[in-house]
C-alpha cells in the first residue's frame, strides 16, 4: 500500500502497523529519542466516536528506520502520514530506536505505531495480537494462568496461540546465529 507524507506520495512498500498502550516502549526498553510517548489522552474522543472526529486527532510514532526512509531533510515530528487502505491521518508525535522485530540478523524495517485506545476509529485489519508483560522477578511464566484466566474473561473464544519469555525469544534467534556460525566452521574444516 502507498505511504503519503504530508499529501505527497513516499513508498509503495508495505508499511506495518503496531497498536501499543501508554508505556509499552518503557516496558520494552525502546527509548524516544525525539518527540514523546503515548499517553491516556491519546485515544478517540468516546467509545463510538462521530465520524466527522475519526482521524481528527490520531497520532503515531515511527522507528528511526522509517525517518531514514520517508523523510530526507527535517525533523519527522508533525509530519502527516496516510496509508491508501483508509482514510486516516496519523500526526507523527515521536520517534524511536529501531530494535530487531523479525531477526537480529535483518536490518529494522520501517514501522508505525498507534495507541491501542484509537484502534477502533482506524481502518486497518489485523489478524493477531501480541501482549507483552513485565515482571518484577522469577519466571515469568508463573503469571501464565493468571494470564489465560484474565483474557478468557473478555472473551472465552479468544485462542492464545503460546507464551514465552523474552530470554527465550533471544535465545532462539542468538540459536540462529549460532547455527550459521557452526556451519560455517564445519564447511572451512571441510575446505582443509
């Protein structure tokens, strides 16, 4: 779909979309380094919010990946960003680090981020969720039926497809590194 940066038309690339809550990149360690976070004031103005007011005041934030990408001169701050796949107008208000989403061998692709709380007035589908949750200390994993019991409470269809911990998310792509390390070991002892 094609990204538009204040009218003008940037990218045919897909461009993803991540939902977050007030305080997600704190959680994750992932610093703003220019612009603010979400807060509890960015959301739609009520639940079923007039459509003349849907997009009014929708914001975003971006990665770096997407400033170097979209915008060659200036700050991204106050840039409008809209997507061909609906009408909304997202008003970028931050920008953050890139961090590795799919491996930590692939360079961080361009990525915008909404507040949760506007989901509703925004036309994007979406077919799965991600929640992320910090703990104070132990195994995480202790929290898991808690967890389960607090989503089927909202909904009892709702399929958790797995959880894991964080250390292990790492060590399963730290697992692919090592694997191209060990093969490449093996072909250079081979080669001798």
């Amino acid at each position: 779909q094609r990204v538009a940066i204040n009218g003008r038309i940037v990218s045919a690339e897909t461009v993803p979309v991540a939902f977050v809550t007030p305080g997600y990149f704190h959680t994750m360690r992932i610093p703003v380094v220019s612009g603010r976070d979400f807060n509890q004031g960015d959301r739609l103005p009520g639940i079923t919010a007039p459509r003349e007011v849907l997009g009014a005041n929708l914001v975003a934030i971006v990665n770096e990946a997407f400033q170097r990408r979209f915008i060659l001169t200036g700050s991204m701050l106050g840039a409008r960003v809209t997507s061909e796949s609906g009408p909304e107008v997202f008003t970028v208000v931050g920008v953050t680090k890139d961090v590795p989403d799919r491996s930590l061998r692939e360079t961080p692709r361009p990525l915008l981020m909404a507040p949760l709380a506007q989901m509703p007035g925004v036309h994007i589908s979406w077919g799965s969720l991600t929640f992320v949750l910090r703990t104070a200390e132990g195994d995480p994993l202790r929290v898991a039926p808690d967890v389960r019991r607090t989503i089927w409470s909202v909904n009892p269809s709702i399929v958790i497809a797995g959880m894991t911990t964080m250390r292990a998310r790492l060590a399963g792509g730290m697992r692919e590194e090592r694997d191209s390390a060990l093969l490449f070991g093996l072909f250079a002892l081979a080669a001798c």
